[in-house]
C-alpha cells in the first residue's frame, strides 16, 4: 500500500505537502519532490521552500505557485520546447 500524502495550496501562494521523502531539485520556477511512488513538481514563479522535515515528510513551499503536477519515479518531465529542439 503507498504511503500517504497531502498537498493543499492556499491562493497559489503557499503549498503544504506531507508525505515528503526527499527534494530532488529546486531554483525559483520549479520544485520536484520525491513521493512514495511519484513525483509532484511544483512551477510558478520566485518559488522558495520555507521549510522542510524529510523526517516527518512535511514541506511548505512559498511564492507564486502555478502548477502543480505528479509524475510517476524515473520519468524525466521534459518541456515542450526541449523536445522539439532535439
């Protein structure tokens, strides 16, 4: 069975997440975090994480969120742009 998580975001400028394993990347636009089976990735804009307890699996994320998206583990999320200019 997957462990759970939670991810509520209030008026696309603050995202609180449990069930964190681990950040696996991060700059102003784009948070990726590790879940039991999947990623989410957070985009928008002057992202900040604000805190983070890899212990407990809790995450909050500060900025101008504008996306939020699952991806399942081992799948590269590539942009549109990227993949048309290969």
């Amino acid at each position: 069975m997957a462990k759970i998580h939670n991810l509520k975001i209030e008026n696309n400028a603050v995202a609180e997440l449990s069930g964190v394993e681990e950040v696996l990347a991060f700059d102003d636009k784009s948070v990726s975090f590790a879940l039991n089976e999947k990623k989410l990735i957070l985009t928008g804009d002057k992202l900040t994480i604000e805190s983070l307890d890899t212990v407990n699996g809790n995450a909050v994320v500060k900025g101008e969120i504008m996306c939020a998206k699952y991806v399942k583990k081992g799948i590269k999320a590539v942009g549109v742009l990227r993949k048309l200019f290969k």
